[in-house]
C-alpha cells in the first residue's frame, strides 16, 4: 500500500541557509500535517492544509512557511536556519479531518543545522 | 486546551512479560480522539490504535490490548508476553474536534524489552 513520501529523508544545513522539505500524502488523502520532533521529545504540531487551504495552525516559527499544492503535496519551506530547530520533521496525512483511519506518518526528514 | 501525560519515561522488562504504559489525558471538550503510536529507533511513527470518546469498549488486537476508561481520563496500552521487538518509545495523542485535529502528544515512554 502506498505510503506518506517525504524527501529528502536527510538534510544538512549551515546556519542562517534555507531548506525545503517535500511530503506526498496517500493518494485520495486531502488532509496534510507537519510536526517537529526535537531530540528526545515528543512531536509538536506545526501546520496543517485541509483541500489546499491552511486548516490549523500551531507553534511554527515566522521563519518557516508552508503549503499545499493542487497535486496535493506539500512543502515546508525553512528560511534564516538555527541550530535549534535540528529535529526530525514528520508529515502525516488523512483521508478526514479527524484522523479516521489514524493519521499516517512518513518516515520523516533528519534536518541538521550546522 | 488539552493535555496528554505519560508519567512513565522508561520502562524494562523481560521478555515474555506483560508491560502496561499509562496515559492520561486533560480535556473538557465531549467529543474526542486518542491514540497510540510506536516509534521503534528506525525513528518512524506507527499507527497502532484510534478511538473516540463515545466508545469505551477495551480493544485487543493479538498481543496488545487498550483499556480506556473516561471516569480516570486513562487510555493505558498494555503488551502481552513482551518481544525485544516491542523495545521502541511509545505516544499516547489526543486530538479535539474543536482545535482543527491536531495531535497533542505525551512526553512518550521509552520501552525497552530484554532478552
């Protein structure tokens, strides 16, 4: 069955540079969220699209942006990088809004800043 | 506004044994969603159980099981006859129909299963 894609699935950066992080929900999935998951902490909800449209919006940083596109996909654009936000960066995707069958979990971008 | 606590950071067994992780959840909305998730080293998220507030009904599906209790506010996830292939952190979320679905997640418990 066909999964939640991201890519790259790492990703290493210099201080202050940008990245783009790709994800690609489950075929018929209309609903895309982003979460950020810092060393040894739970993940923290950052932004979520709804049929192309931002839906909710969480603790995400004026730095980074995001949206998703008429394919669906969605990017998640991060510019004036900072040591801290290194993290494993998740994005999930629904075929509801309200995770009927679970969210599903790509496996995730390693990003580290340098 | 909503919480999720997992008062276990670590857990270790022995494998074979039966290993419950609790979780406890704060919100004063009716209508709700838990769930549990596995995140072996491998570092991806693994779906394992979604229920809503209005069922109650405990869930076992092969070794592991989940009681779901609203009158302590508990959803505890317990593993049956433990496998050092069930050594991974686990998260306890909730998600509200009034804040837009996203997940809140617990600070998640480090299970780790020896041979």
């Amino acid at each position: 069955a066909a999964g939640v894609i991201q890519s790259p699935r790492h990703l290493i950066k210099e201080k202050r540079e940008t990245a783009t992080l790709k994800c690609y929900p489950i075929p018929r999935h209309d609903t895309v969220y982003w979460y950020q998951q810092g060393p040894g902490q739970d993940p923290q909800f950052l932004i979520s699209f709804y049929e192309k449209m931002q839906s909710d919006k969480g603790s995400i940083p004026d730095r980074f942006s995001a949206q998703q596109f008429s394919d669906y996909h969605s990017e998640l654009n991060m510019s004036s990088l900072e040591l801290g936000d290194s993290a494993l960066y998740f994005c999930a995707s629904s075929w509801d809004r309200w995770g009927g069958d679970g969210y599903t979990f790509g496996s995730g971008t390693r990003l580290t800043v340098v | 506004a909503q919480k999720v606590t997992q008062a276990q950071t670590e857990i270790s067994v022995v494998e074979k044994e039966d290993v419950t992780l609790d979780c406890v959840y704060e919100t004063r909305d009716t209508t709700y969603y838990l769930f549990w998730y596995k995140q072996p080293p491998s570092g991806e998220l693994v779906f394992l159980i979604r229920r809503n507030s209005f069922d109650e009904q405990n869930e076992i599906s092969g070794r592991y099981s989940w009681n779901f209790q609203k009158s302590t506010s508990s959803f505890n996830f317990t593993i049956t006859a433990s496998q050092v292939v069930d050594s991974a952190v686990y998260f306890c979320a909730l998600s509200l129909e009034t804040s837009g679905s996203r997940l809140t997640f617990g600070e998640g418990t480090q299970l780790t299963v020896n041979p």
